[in-house]
C-alpha cells in the first residue's frame, strides 16, 4: 500500500511538471524535460538476430535520469538491462543505439488534443551507445530507477539484471513546427528540465 502511495504522489509530481514545459526557443532545457517527464523510451539498435542481422530494431525499455519532481532529474538516462532481452544482445554485438522519448506518453499531449507526430507534442531523439554503469554509479541507477520503477526490485535475480546508462553523442529535439533542433550533449547537460 505505501508503494502505490508513493508511485501516485511520483505520478502527481510528474503531472505537475509536465504542466509547466518550457518554451520552444529553449531547445536544451526543452530535451532534458521531456527525458525528465518519461517512464520509458523506444530504443533502437542494430540486430544481431538470426534473419534480422544489421537491421535497425526498435523495443521499449522502462528509463529513468532520476526521481520523480522538478529538480530530481540528471539527464542521464538509466535503464535496467539483463543479458536475455534480445536488444541487450544488440548491444553487446554493437553498443551504438537511438533513444526516443516523447510527450506522448503524459497528459500532456492528449490533454492538448495532440497527435503523437504532432511536433507540438514533443519528443527527443538521442543517439550514442548504451553502456554497464561502473560501482560508483550503480547506487544512483538504481535510485533513479526504483524510485519509478518499483516494481523492478521484485524481478527475478537468476536474470542477472544489472544496471545501464544512455551515453548521449547526439539529441535532436522536435517541438515545434519547422524542424529538428539539434542540441549538443554539453548544452544539454548545462541546463535543468
């Protein structure tokens, strides 16, 4: 019961925030708000499966750059990964993938009658390559993650999960009507959602 408390007044936080999204012309903060403001991404990597090899393949991953709430967000998009999912495959053939978040996934869109391809509802693409985060980094994964998450700290431990980041090379931010903003990793993590 205090789990679900918690995970509503997350949700409740996130609702908020999600209320008060920043202006086009701030394309930097604009990326680190919609990765701050979702649960989960779609990421693509090149396959290594039989009968797909080399070509791209998208599957959703749960992610999380920290706690719930306005300034609880890093930026560094953490993932929970075990080695039996076919993407962590992927990636351990080839470590370069795509991120995709996007608005789409909140209130926010639908409450604005948005389509999800409307640029208005806004969604961020990152490229680089998904690696283990080292010991140090583990603890603050896993904040990041079980804070949003809980229900990961229930799943099965013969699957060896183990904890991951998005190293961010490239993010193109579509939120407005004239196309992508490019924003670099360093202008990116200068600024807060």
């Amino acid at each position: 019961m205090a789990g679900l408390l918690l995970l509503c007044a997350a949700s409740g936080l996130l609702l908020a925030a999600v209320a008060a999204i920043p202006p086009p012309e701030e394309a930097a903060r604009m990326a680190r708000f919609v990765l701050h403001s979702c649960d989960w991404g779609a990421l693509a990597t090149l396959s290594a499966q039989e009968g797909l090899r080399g070509r791209p393949f998208a599957n959703i991953f749960s992610l999380s750059d920290g706690p719930p709430g306005p300034r609880g967000g890093s930026g560094v998009p953490y993932l929970y990964l075990t080695d039996m999912e076919i993407s962590v495959q992927d990636l351990e053939i080839n470590s370069n993938a795509s991120l995709t978040v996007s608005l789409a996934q909140t209130p926010y869109c639908r409450k604005h009658k948005y389509d999800p391809q409307n640029p208005l509802c806004a969604h961020i693409i990152f490229t680089g390559s998904v690696v283990k985060v080292n010991d140090s980094e583990a603890n603050i994964a896993k904040k990041a993650l079980f804070t949003r998450h809980p229900e990961m700290e229930s799943w099965p431990k013969d699957h060896n999960w183990f904890f991951a980041k998005f190293n961010i090379t490239n993010i193109w931010v579509l939120d407005y009507f004239g196309g992508l903003k490019i924003v670099t990793p360093e202008e990116y993590y200068s600024v807060k959602p």
